[in-house]
C-alpha cells in the first residue's frame, strides 16, 4: 500500500470481511463495530490517522487506557473482549499486506477472575415456566418460547430466529450458533406440547395480523419475535413467578447445562447440546455443581465441619 492506511477505511474493509467472508453473525459484526469505534476515537485522540505508524506501546497504552479511564472504566472481560477484535483488526491488516508488522499481537488480556454461570434451581425453573401458564395467545407463544429455552439449552438469538421448519419431527429442533453451524438437539415432552399448543392454537392468529413470514415465534403484529422481546418476555415471567433475582435468556441455558451436569450427563453432551466449540468453555459448568454437592456435604455430613 503506497498511500496512508486511514483507520475509517482499514475499519470498514474488515467488517466487509468479517461479514461477508468468514460469515460471521449480524450480532458479531455489530460487536466488532462498537469495539473498533472505540479504537478508532482513542486513536483520534492520540492523533494517529495512519494505521502503518501505530506502535505495539500504544496497543498497550490503549488497553490500560480501557480499564482505567475516568468515565466509566471498563471491567477486564469487556476490555479483553476489546483487545481481541483489535488483535483481529490487525492480523487482519497484516494479512492484507496494509501494514508490515502485526503491533497488537503481544499484547496481553488483564487477567479475568473466574466467573460461573448463574444458575437457578429446579423449582426456581418450573416456577418460572408456570408463570406463562393461559390460553391468551401472548400466553401461549411466551410458554412455548420459555419452554423452548430451556429444554434446549439455546441461545435466544437461536430461539428467536428459528423458522417453523426447524421444529422437525420426532422431537428435536434444528439449531443454527455462531458461524452458522447447524445442531439437532432433543426437545422434551413439556417443551414438544407447549410448543404444539402455540401451532395450533396461537401463531395462525399472530401470522394473520402481518405479513407471510416463516419466522416461529411472531410478535402480536405478526412480525419475528426480536431477541429485546424474548428479554422482555422472560424478565415479565420473572417479576410475576417472583422469583426475587434478576433472570435473562443466558440464565435459562445456565440452568440447562447445569441440570443436565447435576443429573449425571457427560460434559462432551452438554458440550455438544450447548454447541461449543471447546469443552473447556462447558467444563465452567462442572464447577458450579462441585460448589452445590460441597454445600449439601458440609450440611448434610456429620463430621464434615
């Protein structure tokens, strides 16, 4: 590249390829979009508008930048989540020959404190569900949604953007996660008559009232249900199953792995069921059941204090 590598530009090529090449979800490339504006205004701010005569130091000075600002600080997992779509941007921009050197790849992530997932309880979960229990047609697509969630342990952006095709027969449903990649994951007999019900019974009313659409879940309008709605919806079962605690669509698929790993499942089910990549991500879950039989020991056993 004979001119300047301006950072709009540089920015905008790899979101196109990200998008587009490596196909990577609307929801992803949006992240990527926040994170590199981000970086483009720090950028701004020090001046450099030639992406060729950034500095590994100032990669660095950025990070630290991150999590120790005045206004708002960012926690050590947002800014790792940050440093890896920059790292991305730059092995992107050296692969493309924009810039000799990839300055960003030592850089190194703040140490993250382990986090485990937030799980609720067995009864916490059937409470949760009772809470959609009517005949109203909100009712019987919000039962079929929150029974959905948590008998396959799906992401929302997966629930919400299935089609009514992928609830194939012999009770499983067709999953498409990060990447696209497709899995066929079991769905239980509570979940298979819930979302029966809403067939039948609520989504030809919903789907008269917009336009044709294979969209699952509809919305009173008959439109795709949005993954605010789903967030919304479960917050609303929440508050009336008064439950006391803060629930969103990732603490039903916590709960999920959880139950299954406390019922006996084998971690690489889970991991596959979940569809991650790494059983190191669903290994995160074992620890949570270790921490509940520890406090059923110590309460339960005689000599255990």
């Amino acid at each position: 590249m004979t001119g300047p590598a301006f950072v709009e530009e540089a920015v905008h090529s790899y979101l196109r390829h990200v998008s587009i090449e490596r196909g990577l979800s609307p929801n992803t490339v949006a992240a990527y979009r926040r994170d590199l504006v981000i970086y483009a205004g720090w950028l701004a701010d020090a001046e450099v508008t030639d992406l060729r005569t950034v500095t590994a130091q100032q990669v660095s000075a950025f990070v630290q930048h991150l999590g120790s600002r005045v206004e708002s600080p960012l926690t050590a997992s947002s800014v790792a989540r940050i440093l890896s779509t920059v790292r991305g941007f730059h092995r992107f921009l050296l692969e493309e020959s924009v810039v000799d050197v990839d300055v960003a790849h030592e850089t190194k992530p703040p140490k993250l404190g382990l986090r485990l997932p937030k799980a609720i309880s067995i009864d916490q979960v059937s409470a949760l569900l009772a809470a959609t229990d009517g005949d109203e047609l909100p009712q019987l697509r919000d039962k079929a949604l929150l029974e959905l969630l948590y008998a396959t342990g799906a992401r929302v952006s997966e629930v919400v953007n299935l089609n009514v095709d992928d609830m194939l027969e012999g009770d499983v449903v067709r999953l498409t996660g990060k990447g696209n990649k497709q899995r066929i994951v079991p769905v239980g007999s509570f979940a298979r008559a819930a979302v029966d019900a809403y067939l039948v019974r609520a989504r030809p009313l919903l789907s008269g009232r917009g336009k044709a659409t294979p969209a699952l879940f509809l919305g009173v309008r008959g439109h795709r249900v949005s993954r605010q709605n789903a967030w919304l919806i479960i917050r609303a079962a929440a508050e009336r199953a008064e439950l006391g605690i803060e629930v969103s669509p990732h603490t039903l698929r916590h709960s999920f792995a959880t139950h299954l790993l406390s019922g006996g499942a084998d971690v690489r089910v889970v991991q596959e069921l979940l569809g991650h990549s790494s059983v190191a991500t669903t290994q995160i879950y074992t620890l949570v059941t270790i921490d509940t039989l520890r406090d059923m020991y110590t309460t339960a056993h005689p000599r255990a204090r």
